[in-house]
C-alpha cells in the first residue's frame, strides 16, 4: 500500500515536520489540528472559536484528499482544559450532526493560547 501525502490550497500549514494528512489506502490520517486561521494566523480566544476553526481546517485537509468530515470514524480531542468540554463539545456537534464518529477526549497541556487540538481519522473505502 502506497502512502500519499496530501497537498491543496488553503491547508493550514505544518508547524513541524509532519505531513497535514497521508492518505494510506482507505484511510486519511491527519495530524493534530489547532484553531489557528491559516489565512491570518489568528487564534480565537474562546474555546467555541477555537473549535470551529479546527474542524474547518480538518474540513480543508480532508476536502484536498477528496473526503469530508461525514467521512471521519475516529477523532481525538485534546484540550488544556477539560472544564470547557461542554462548550466544546455543543461546537463540535454542530459539524457532525448525523452519524459522529468515534472520539476519544484528553486533558494535557498545548501551546500558549491553544485550548484544543483535534486529530482525525477518515475512511474513503466502501460503506
């Protein structure tokens, strides 16, 4: 199986050396999203803003792998403080109102100013 690294306009771009996304077979793996604009840089002050943009930067990785986020079977959330999971969590609903896929959440320590990151796994096989 050949590992595909995915590449497209408007994907946040790396703060490492690490790859947004690879696309191994059926799946996409990808790495760990921030709420960071990529347009602008800017980070959002609340965990709500913070949220959105992360799943609209997901969105944008996995629209250049040709998936979506109703594609996504495993995320993980890691947040710096998990007394905000509620409001994260009212966030996180609105992208995936049907059908979520499985999640796990973790408490640890980010980058200053980021309250939460996001990784993700999507499946492209047949359903």
């Amino acid at each position: 199986m050949a590992k595909i690294v995915v590449k497209g306009e408007g994907i946040p771009k790396p703060a490492g050396p690490y790859s947004p996304a690879i696309r191994g077979g059926d799946f996409i793996f990808c790495a760990g999203q921030v709420g960071r604009n990529p347009a602008t840089g800017e980070i959002g002050e609340t965990i709500e803003e913070q949220t959105r943009q992360v799943l609209l930067n997901l969105q944008t990785v996995l629209k250049a792998a040709g998936a979506s986020l109703s594609d996504a079977v495993k995320t993980t959330v890691f947040m710096t403080d998990l007394g905000e999971f509620s409001r994260m969590n009212a966030e996180y609903a609105k992208f995936f109102p049907v059908d979520p896929p499985a999640r796990s959440t973790v408490g640890t320590a980010l980058s200053p100013r980021v309250k939460v990151e996001i990784e993700l796994v999507a499946c492209v096989g047949k359903k």
